[in-house]
C-alpha cells in the first residue's frame, strides 16, 4: 500500500495503524486468522507488523502505538513481547533483528 500524500517517515507509523485497526476488527468479528499458533494478539501483532515491510526497521514508538493504541504501554512492552515471542516460537524470534536507535525489523530468509 503506498500512502502518497504522506511523508516517507511517517508512512510506517499509519501502515501499522491501519494493520493493527485490521486486527482488532477481526478479532471483533471473531476471526482469528490474524492470530499465529501459539503466539498470543500482541505477539502476532507485533510479526505482523514487522513481516508487512521485511528489512525495514520500524520505531519502537510505532510499534507501541501500533499494538497498544492509546492504553497504557507497559515499562518493557515491545522487548516483553519479543521475548515472549523468544519463548513460544524461537523460529519466528530469530528473523526479529532489534537494533538501539532504529527499532525492530523483519528478516527475510536467504533464497538458497
């Protein structure tokens, strides 16, 4: 999805609005097709936010807003939540690169 009339820097932050809007409205209706095994809503959220721009980081600040909206984040929300997802899928914890500074972003796997 290309947002035109957004600035380029601000274009992750409303893509991961839109897809954390997307998932709660399937979570409403009761559609957990969003949801991955054994993963919790902000865990999935969170792999699904970072796997919609592989390669790219995105702030932890977006993140939060993304997952969390306007609540209350908790004091280690986005960390807490890739080591959760550490603990329940080590597969998907490996293609989560977090750097200080930048954020989190998504790893491609290398075509062999």
């Amino acid at each position: 999805m290309s947002l035109n009339f957004v600035a380029p820097r601000d274009q992750g932050y409303l893509e991961a609005q839109v897809a954390n809007l997307l998932g709660t409205l399937a979570m409403l209706r009761g559609d957990d097709r969003g949801l991955i095994p054994d993963l919790g809503r902000n865990q999935s959220a969170l792999v699904r936010l970072l796997q919609r721009r592989p390669g790219s980081f995105i702030a932890k600040h977006a993140l939060e807003d993304a997952i969390y909206g306007d609540g209350d984040v908790p004091i280690h929300g986005i960390p807490q939540t890739v080591h959760e997802i550490k603990k329940n899928r080590p597969d998907l914890w490996a293609r989560i690169e977090g750097q200080r500074d930048h954020g989190y972003r998504w790893i491609e796997e290398e075509s062999q």
